[in-house]
C-alpha cells in the first residue's frame, strides 16, 4: 500500500512537471498554429499544394487542445 503510494507520487510529480512545461510553451504552439494557419490560407487562396502545411496545423492544434483538456481535468 505505501510503496503504491510512492510510485503515484512520483507519477504524480512527472506528469505535473510534464503539464507545466507543455503550458509555459504553450504560447510557442499557438504561434506556430498561427502562422501554419496562415501559410495555409494563403495556398488556398492561390490554389496551390497546402498538403505539408495542413499537417503540421492539425498536429499544432491537436496538441494544444490536448494540453488544454489535460489543464482543465487536472484542475478538477
């Protein structure tokens, strides 16, 4: 029982210390995002390939909203 204890504390901590490097950088994700979103309304606009930017804004957000998400349940 306490040895379980432990190893959740630990867990614990390595999660946190993972929520709150993900949240300092979040800013970087949304600027990222940002300028990803961009580059891909602007290949629209001039009908051109947009494949390479549209996965790295699906990955940018997905990230993002997952940090979020994990933020607002581990703040319950």
């Amino acid at each position: 029982m306490v040895i379980e204890q432990v190893e959740n504390r630990g867990e614990r901590r390595f999660f946190s210390f993972l929520m709150m490097l993900a949240t300092l950088s979040m800013t970087i994700w949304a600027i990222v995002c940002a300028m990803n979103m961009v580059a891909v309304i602007e290949k629209v606009h001039k009908d051109k390939e947009y494949d390479y930017d549209m996965f790295w804004l699906t990955a940018f957000f997905t990230v993002i909203i997952t940090v979020l998400i994990f933020l607002l349940v581990d703040a319950r």
